[in-house]
C-alpha cells in the first residue's frame, strides 16, 4: 500500500499537462480547501479532482473489481471513500466552487478531456 500514490500520479500528470497547454494557471493540492483538491483555479473558482477508478469505486471495469481476500474490510473501506467524496464535493458547491472529477479512465481520450475541461470553463 506504500507504493500507492496520492499526488503526482500520471494521470493526474496528464491532466495537468492538458490544462496548462490549454492557458490556464492552476495551483495543485490546496489544502485550506475540503478534500485537498488536485488542480485548484481561484480566477475561476473551480477544482478538478483526479480520481483512480479503483480507490473512488468509478463505475468501469477496474473501479468494479474487488480484492479476492478480505472482500468485508475492502467494501467498507471502499464505502467510507466514497462517502467522503461525495461530502468535500457537497461541501466544496456550498462555498460556491465549481467541482470537476475527472476519472483515471477517461484520461486516456484526450480529446473528451479537453471538452470535459473546457465545460468547466464556460459553465
């Protein structure tokens, strides 16, 4: 579990990478902010999150796979992160921050990303 990352995880490198090349300035990992956001744009008050499919339970095939041992302890751990999740989003609107979570899976289309981001933008 060590091994696991939080910050500077490739696809959340990707996205980074993304925004930057499309002129928007972001800070990364604020922490005075519920959730710690990892791309936080105050000109807009906007953030992105950037979730694994697996961690955040996303509804594809890699965020539905359950360990084969232990299979009480990971549903209630997984159950927890969700819960918090959807709270610092919840929490996040109610400061009048405009959330966007961008999941592991859909980096690899750079093309929808790019569209996701901009929404965000124009919204």
């Amino acid at each position: 579990m060590r091994a696991v990352r939080s910050t500077d995880t490739k696809p959340e490198m990707i996205v980074r990478r993304l925004v930057h090349s499309m002129g928007y300035r972001y800070r990364l990992h604020v922490k005075s902010l519920p959730g710690c956001p990892d791309l936080v744009f105050p000109k807009y008050r906007a953030v992105i999150f950037v979730h694994g499919c697996y961690w955040h339970r996303h509804n594809c095939r890699e965020g539905r796979s359950m360990p084969a041992s232990n299979t009480d302890y990971w549903q209630v751990k997984f159950a927890r992160n969700r819960r918090r999740d959807a709270c610092v989003r919840r929490n996040l609107r109610r400061l009048g921050w405009k959330v966007l979570v961008l999941w592991e899976c859909q980096t690899r289309n750079a093309a929808t990303l790019k569209e996701r981001i901009q929404r965000l933008f124009a919204s």
